[in-house]
C-alpha cells in the first residue's frame, strides 16, 4: 500500500474514533440542557431517555413549546461531525482489501454507501423534524438502510481478505441488530402510543450507540492493522 493512501486512511480513521466519542459527549450533553418535554409527557422538565428520540435534541422547540437552542446546537455538531468522519472513513476498505485484494466490488460498495450514509446523516442534522418532518424522516430512512449495505459489504469484504475474526463477528453480531431496527424503522410498532413510542425509542438508543461502538471498533481495528505494516 503507497504511503499516502496508508496517511489517508489512518487519518480518516483516527478522524472516524474522535467523532465516536464527540458523538457520545456532545449528545449526553444535549440530554442535560435539553428543557424537557416529550410526546407523551408535555410536563416533564428534562430530557427523557426512554421518551424521547434523538431527534428531539435537534428540534428548535420542544414539545412542551420551550426553545430548544442549546440542546440543538451540541446535536447539530455532534451529528454533521459523524456525518463527515463516516464519508472519510468509507476509504478504510483499501486496507482490508490489502491483506489479499479480494472482493474489490464488495469494498467499493462500503465505500459508497458509508459515505451517502453519512451525508444522510448530516441531512438528519440540518433538518429538525418539528420544521422539516418529512425530510428529516427520509434521511433517517436512508441512513440506517445504508449502513445496513455498508455492513453487509463490509463483512464480505472483510471475510474473503482474512481480516481478524474478532472484527467479522462484531460485525455480525451489529449486522443482526441492525436488521432489526431498519425492519422497525419501516414496519413499526405506530408513534402513536406510548407503549408503541417507547420501544421505537429504546431500538433508537441501542442502535445509534451500538453504530458507534462498532464502527469506532472497526477504526480501531484498521489503524492496528496500519501500524502493523
């Protein structure tokens, strides 16, 4: 692997790990400030982990009618920087690639859907859903189908180059969880009550933290895998 392209992509992963973190600080920071209220629950004074979504920190107002700026703000960077770090981590693949050169369609394909992921991602940022709902929600759509192709790509990709075990199974493993929520994403249960909003919120927390747990896993993996070069 040329020198250059090794620089890029230990950069973009060492970009993917901060954003990982940011992305946990920043929106355990929106959480605090946010001034409460939630769909079932216009009285409460704070941010409800199992009431509210994590669009809600994005909103410019929320439900209860209180302005939103703070909570707005630290979610508005925290996603766009997610956004960014995962269109430059979409290189990685070239190293997995490497160990073998297997699977080059496979690669190419986490590539491209990582990074309109993570334009999807930004796009979610950029559209508070209390103003731009519709929007808001296709990108919401968009973003978690894609990565569900990215992570499909990536373990063929990561399979057919003998990459650590360790990574293939983490991948699976998020792969199953994925699918769940994508197929909830599209097929419910309804927002319209409160048993139904709960569990679309709790698959929200688990899958949003556990994207970030393991493509910060991955990132790890593949600057190792550098350093070792």
């Amino acid at each position: 692997m040329a020198g250059a392209l090794r620089r890029q992509i230990s950069n973009s992963s060492g970009l993917m790990l901060f954003a990982s973190v940011q992305f946990v600080v920043l929106t355990l920071l929106a959480m605090w400030v946010y001034p409460g209220g939630a769909k079932f629950d216009l009285a409460s004074d704070h941010y409800l982990f199992f009431g509210n979504f994590f669009s809600d920190l994005g909103a410019t107002h929320t439900y209860a009618g209180h302005r939103n700026f703070w909570s707005m703000a630290l979610f508005v960077v925290a996603a766009t920087v997610n956004g960014l770090a995962l269109m430059r981590f979409g290189n990685a693949w070239r190293a997995v690639y490497a160990r073998r050169r297997h699977a080059r369609g496979a690669g190419q394909l986490s590539q491209a859907s990582l990074v309109v992921s993570g334009v999807c991602f930004i796009g979610i940022a950029a559209t508070p859903w209390d103003h731009l709902l519709s929007a808001h929600m296709n990108f919401v759509h968009a973003a978690f189908s894609l990565l569900l192709v990215y992570v499909v790509s990536l373990i063929v990709l990561q399979a057919q180059n003998r990459w650590p075990r360790r990574y293939i199974a983490l991948n699976v493993l998020y792969l199953m969880v994925l699918a769940g929520y994508v197929l909830m994403l599209f097929m419910g249960p309804t927002l319209e009550t409160a048993a139904g909003l709960g569990a679309q919120v709790v698959a929200q927390k688990i899958i949003v933290y556990s994207s970030v747990f393991n493509i910060g896993v991955q990132a790890l993996g593949v600057r190792g895998h550098l350093t070792g070069l």
